[in-house]
C-alpha cells in the first residue's frame, strides 16, 4: 500500500483539550496544521470518556439525591423512576453535541484532521497507520504531543466484562447490585458518587489513611462522614491484594492496615487507582525526545522538549492531570511556536472532585505548608453559619483559607460544599494576584451566597468576624 505525504509547519499529535487548543490557537495565529487523532471524533479522553460525560452522570446524580432529600421538608415526587439507557443516551447526546461542534472549529480553521496512530519517524516526520486506511507521513516543521494517558492497570486484576475503568463506568451497566470501587481518589469517589445514587450498593477501597489523599483532612472529612453513609463500605488503609472472576460475581481479598484479610464478593469492580501517561506509545525515541521511565515528557516553561522544534502540553508532561492545566500549556506551546515569548508558570493550579459535596483547592494546602516550614495561619468558616447553605438544606461545608502570617498574602484555599468547584476560581484569582487578608475582606460579596464564606474565613483570620466568634480575635 502506498504511503502519502502531508507537510504541515504544525503537527499535533492528539485532540484532547490540550492537543485541539494547540492546534487551533497555531492556526489562529497563521500556522498550516494537521491533527493527528486515533479515534474518528476529537476531544480526547476528557469530552469522550472523562470529564463531560462524568459530569452529566454526577448531575443526574444530584437531582435523585436531592429529590429524596426533599421528602423530609414537605416535598415528596414518589417513588423516582429511574432509567439508566435513557440517562446515559442524553449523556452521550452531550458530548456529541460537543465533538460535532470541535470538528466545526477544525473546519473553520482550515486544521487538517487525520485519524490514525500517530508515532515519530524522526525530528521532522510522523508515521500515521489506520486500519484499511493507506498509511500517512506527515513532514512537520514543528510538532506538538499531546497524547494524554490511560488508566493504570493492576496485574492482579482479571479481564471480566464485570470489570472496568472509568470508560466503562461511564456506560452504566452495572447500576444495581454490589459494586466495588477501588481507589478512593476523585475519579473513583465520583464514580462512588453516582452508582451509589443510581442504586447500587457501593464499597469505596482506598490504601492511604483519607480518601483524596492531595487535599487537607479537614476539607475532605464532610465529604468522608456522607460517603460513610451513602456507601455500603469506606474502607481506608486497606488494600486489595487479590481478584477472582466467577459465575457468582468477583471474589475480593482485602488486606487491612494491620495484615488482616477478608473475602467480599461483588457484581462489579471499578479500578480507579490512576493514570500513566502515553509518551513511551509513539516512538518519541526517534525523534530524539527524552522520556522517563514512567512516560512522561519533561519541558521546559515554554513547553518545549529537549528538542527544539518538538513541544509536549497535558497529562503526558506531568501531574496534575488535568485538561485545565492542558489547555493553557497548548496555546503556549503554539504561541511559543508562533514567534511569541509566553511561559507556563501559574502560582498554582487548583483541583476540584465533583462529587457530593464538592471538595475544591488551589495553592498550599495545610499539609504543604506545615512541610515547608511556612510561617501561615488560616481562618475557617463553617457553612452551617451561611445562610445560602442552610437554605439548600445543607450545613456540612467548610471554607479555609490559608495565609503567610509575616506577608498577610492569602498562599492557599480549601472548600467543600455545594459548588466548591466554582468558587475555587475566586481563591485561584486571588492568589495568583498575591491579595493580602484585606483585599478579600473588603470586597463586597452579594449575600445570601456561598461565595462570602471565602470573606468569611479571612475574617476569622483578621479576628474581625462579627457573624462568628473568631478564634484569632
């Protein structure tokens, strides 16, 4: 079969948030690019099987538990129906309605999209297979990876259709019935979060002492207390040490913190234990680009590998995996390649677990800062104190913000509670601002709002809280 030839002066090596951000920001900017995607539609991991298709499953979660937390204040819909192919097509009808609307764009800016695996022939060429398709070079003046990562694997772990990442989940086969989540970090505990709406009877496994283990203890216990409830099973420093697929369901040993073992059986198992990036997948080694032993492409703050005319932006650069990270390092990744002089060097990049409560943070954590040596101190606002929360009939959320007690500058910001997700935006303008204690709290927030907890808890830093009793006054 013959190979054709394709010149680009931009190349982009995958189509998640950070690959089409890259490729459209280079053709924005004059660049002739191609984008090299495997499967037949764009948007990579997070619009297809991660971040919008979640969401939408985590909403529909909200609106049953909400709908029998209202039973208990005078309003009651019955028994709720409920239909999971139904929720699952709209889900899919969402990230369609996204994709279709990524390959407009492409269209709109002349970003010629090819579909194949993509993998380096050298610093100037990438070869590109599909299926019955003729193979495809494509000669590049510059190049872009973006190409993501997978689900970590665990060798133990059997191949059974009763088992699956969180592609899998995704499809909602298993709403009913035991299931086992292991991996109590934010893909796994959201995960938890809708199953266990749906009407399934979930075990959450998780092998460190808390459950998202890069957050505070204290942002993260609210949600601990509920899950506790919610879930079947919220079992910590305990591992998994064993596997069995059988007709009856999958046998699970369990090996607690003090050697302890136990066998549960359930109808299906969700691994959520991580994801390791895909940079040893496309012969980078051709090219002449470094990669570590665990995959990752090393950049520099403009994102360029060590070699100069190749770039690399998302998961495959490094934690924290996230398509918010992705998407600024790709414009400047294609700005750089444009003739500007732009850096990635945000002060902090904030994470957020969609479940329910939300748990959000950005900057030093606690944790962070009492490993540093930081001279800091914080102020914390209960949520059962704000109005606007009670009235969602919640009061387990909690605002702490942390500051650099010699400068007053806000380092730091932990929230959980309803829309923890949102409001973390605040906290990331402040600090990459570098406000002090004041600016905060002399912004005027509308009330009733969650949002004045933020002010809220630097009043109680300040000692000047009048709604409260400040333990720094």
């Amino acid at each position: 079969m013959s190979t054709k030839v394709i010149e680009a002066e931009v190349v982009v090596l995958g189509s998640g948030p950070g690959g089409y951000t890259a490729a459209f920001r280079a053709a924005d900017l004059g660049k002739k690019v191609v984008l090299i995607e495997l499967y037949d539609v764009l948007g990579g991991v997070c619009l297809n099987v991660g971040c919008i298709p979640s969401k939408a499953l985590l909403h529909a979660a909200k609106v049953i538990d909400e709908s029998n937390h209202m039973k208990n204040h005078g309003i009651d819909f019955g028994n709720i129906n409920i239909d999971t192919n139904k929720i699952v097509s709209w889900k899919d009808g969402i990230v369609k309605k996204l994709t279709t609307g990524l390959k407009m764009l492409a269209k709109q800016r002349k970003v010629e999209v090819i579909q194949g695996f993509g993998k380096f022939q050298s610093p100037n060429e990438i070869l590109v297979e599909h299926d019955g398709d003729e193979s495809k070079v494509v000669k590049f003046e510059n190049a872009i990876i973006a190409v993501g990562s997978r689900p970590v694997k665990l060798p133990f772990i059997p191949e059974d259709e009763r088992i699956f990442t969180s592609t899998g989940a995704l499809r909602c086969e298993y709403a009913k019935g035991s299931m086992l989540v292991i991996g109590g970090g934010i893909i796994g505990l959201e995960m938890a979060t809708v199953y266990s709406s749906l009407g399934a009877d979930v075990t959450v496994v998780e092998l460190a002492e808390q459950i998202i283990l890069g957050a505070d203890n204290d942002i993260v216990s609210p949600l601990a207390k509920i899950l506790q409830k919610k879930c079947k099973n919220l079992y910590l420093k305990t591992k998994v040490v064993s596997a069995e697929a059988k007709k009856e369901g999958i046998f699970v040993t369990f090996e607690d913190d003090d050697g302890k073992s136990k066998q549960e059986i359930f109808d299906s198992v969700l691994v959520a234990v991580g994801r390791i990036p895909n940079g040893k997948l496309i012969d980078a080694d051709k090219a002449g680009v470094e990669v570590t032993e665990q995959g990752f492409i090393n950049t520099n703050s403009k994102m360029q590998t060590n070699v100069p005319n190749i770039y690399a932006v998302g998961d495959v650069v490094g934690h924290p995996m996230l398509a918010h990270k992705a998407i600024p390092e790709g414009k400047i990744a294609a700005e750089n390649i444009s003739g500007k002089n732009h850096h990635f060097e945000p002060k902090s990049i904030p994470s957020v677990a969609y479940t329910d409560p939300e748990v959000a943070w950005a900057g030093v954590t606690e944790n962070e800062a009492k490993a540093e040596g930081i001279n800091y101190s914080k102020g914390i606002f209960p949520w059962m104190a704000s109005g606007r929360s009670l009235t969602h009939g919640r009061d387990e959320g909690l605002t702490k913000v942390i500051f650099n007690k010699d400068t007053n500058v806000v380092i730091g910001v932990g929230i959980v509670g309803s829309n923890a997700g949102d409001l973390i935006s605040e906290a990331m303008l402040a600090i990459e601002m570098g406000c002090d204690a004041e600016d905060i709290s002399l912004t005027i927030h509308p009330h009733p709002t969650v949002s004045e907890t933020i002010v809220g808890a630097t009043e109680m830093y300040e000692g000047t809280i009048t709604d409260l009793i400040s333990p720094n006054k």
